[in-house]
C-alpha cells in the first residue's frame, strides 16, 4: 500500500537523516495466571512510503510524527506531542499496518497487546491484566498497539443491568484512567472495526480520530501498477487492501517459481483467472452454508 506523495517522514521533508534508533531494551515479560503473555513485541517493518492513505489520514500520522520528533521543541512552549490515536474501519485495510510505520518511523519497538492473555472470564481479572499493561509499557518509549479495541473498551450503557455491568463499568473506567496515565513517549494506538460499540468517554480519549476506507478504484490502480497491473484494477474488483495485497505477492511469488520469460502484467492476467475461479467457488459454498 503505497503512501501519499504528501506524506512523507519528517527526515525527508527537511533533508536530514533518519533520527537514531534509542537505546532501549525488551519491556518485562508480562503472564497471567495461566502462562499466557499479554504483550507480544513484532518487528515494525512496514513504512508510509509502503501504505495508500487517504489525504487526511496521510496528513494526521504526518503531523504525529512530527511533533514527536520535534518534542523538544514543543516542550519550549509548554506542549507534549499527542500520543493516543483511534483508527476506525472495515478490516483488512491497513489499521495494523499504520500502527506498525508510526513504529518504523519514530524508530520505536511495537508491542501488541495479546487479548488471549488479557481477557479473562473473570471481568475483574482482566481489569488487572491491563493495567499490568499500562505500567509495564509506560517504563520506556514505545508504539502499543490495541486491535479489536471494542472487545476492552465496550460502551458501559449497552451491558444490562446485572453484575456483569458493574464489572464493565469497572474495566472502562480504570481504561479510562491508564490511557491519561500514559506518559508522551508511549503512542497508544487503537484500531476498531466497530466504532458504534465502543464507549463515548472511551472514543474522546484519544486525541487523533482516523477512519481507514477500503481502496477506490483509483488507489487499487496505482497499488496494481507495482507489477504492470493497473488495468486490472476493475476487474479484481478488491474490496480491502489485504485483498490487493494478496494478489499482488502471489503473482510475485509466481513469477519467482515460473520459467517461463513473461512479464508481471502477463502473468497478473492468467492468477487473476484462478482468483475469479476461486471467489466463485466461494460464493458457493456461503450460498450452500446459508
């Protein structure tokens, strides 16, 4: 996914080389009770250049990026860089991936919170497996990452009347309070697919709001053209980023198995034959399950 010719980091703007990886080692291993970690670290190797985003978003991480390699500066007049960001959309059209280029971009490490540890049956447990996440991430800078936010930060007057309710309203609010709690040099990042269940107290927590629409056939033209493939665009018919992407490393892996000498855009036509065959069976079966 191909980043906006607008968006670039701030290193570029200026000229200047990238700023240095900081010195920092891994956060402490974090377990609940049965073993399982709540925080895993991922590599962040994916780039703005590498993503298409809309203008706005485009502008948005581009401002965030800035203040935060220019804190310095912002200190001087009394502001720290915001540091809470909520991205909102279907899935499968690059809400991880962004998180992990603010990381590759600031040079940071990403940490994504693993609900399997996290959520537990007991409401009350899993309010202390994520403060236990908070503390831990706050002891150095980092980019923390949170998918499926709704699952933790569900709205508190969609949960009845029973006790269940009084633990929610529990969980949100101590959310509530480690999220302010977050020192500047901590980036919370939360992604959501279902924006409508998440508490409005929640939701006006973090400073930068961002939605992240699927591909117009514009975008889904300019990722195909990497391989020649512009033209297929309509055809393809993807209805996310994932989807493009898929496509577009199997016929890059293809092309590396093939012996044949034929170019990208060739080859391009004939898998697209293949997925068209491939969603047809698809539809299939969802009709047959159905």
């Amino acid at each position: 996914m191909r980043g906006s010719p607008n968006m670039k980091s701030d290193w570029v703007m200026d000229g200047s080389a990238p700023p240095k990886r900081m010195e920092m080692g891994q956060l402490k291993p974090l377990q609940n009770h049965k073993g399982h970690k709540l925080l895993q670290r991922r590599e962040a190797r994916r780039r703005l250049v590498d993503l298409e985003l809309p203008e706005l978003v485009a502008g948005q991480i581009g401002e965030l990026i800035e203040e935060h390699l220019k804190r310095q500066r912002l200190a001087k007049h009394g502001f720290e860089p915001r540091n809470r960001v909520i991205l909102i959309g279907p899935p499968g059209n690059g809400k991880t991936s962004l998180a992990e280029a603010i990381a590759a971009e600031l040079r940071l490490p990403f940490y994504v919170v693993r609900y399997s540890g996290v959520v537990s049956s007991g409401l009350g447990e899993t309010t202390q497996m994520m403060v236990k996440v908070f503390e831990e991430a706050a002891t150095q800078p980092c980019v923390l990452f949170f998918d499926e936010f709704e699952g933790v930060g569900r709205s508190r007057g969609k949960a009845g009347g029973d006790s269940a309710s009084g633990e929610i309203t529990r969980m949100v609010g101590a959310l509530l309070m480690e999220i302010e709690r977050l020192p500047s040099t901590v980036i919370a990042v939360a992604a959501t697919n279902h924006a409508g269940m998440l508490d409005r107290a929640m939701e006006r927590r973090f400073q930068i709001r961002l939605t992240l629409p699927g591909p117009t056939i514009e975008q889904a033209r300019k990722f195909l053209d990497r391989i020649g493939a512009a033209h297929l665009a309509e055809e393809l018919a993807a209805t996310n980023f994932s989807e493009l992407e898929e496509f577009l490393v199997d016929v890059e892996r293809r092309a590396a198995l093939s012996d044949e000498d034929e170019s990208l855009a060739t080859l391009a036509e004939r898998r697209l034959v293949l997925w068209k065959q491939r969603a047809e069976v698809g539809r299939a079966e969802g009709k047959a399950k159905g």
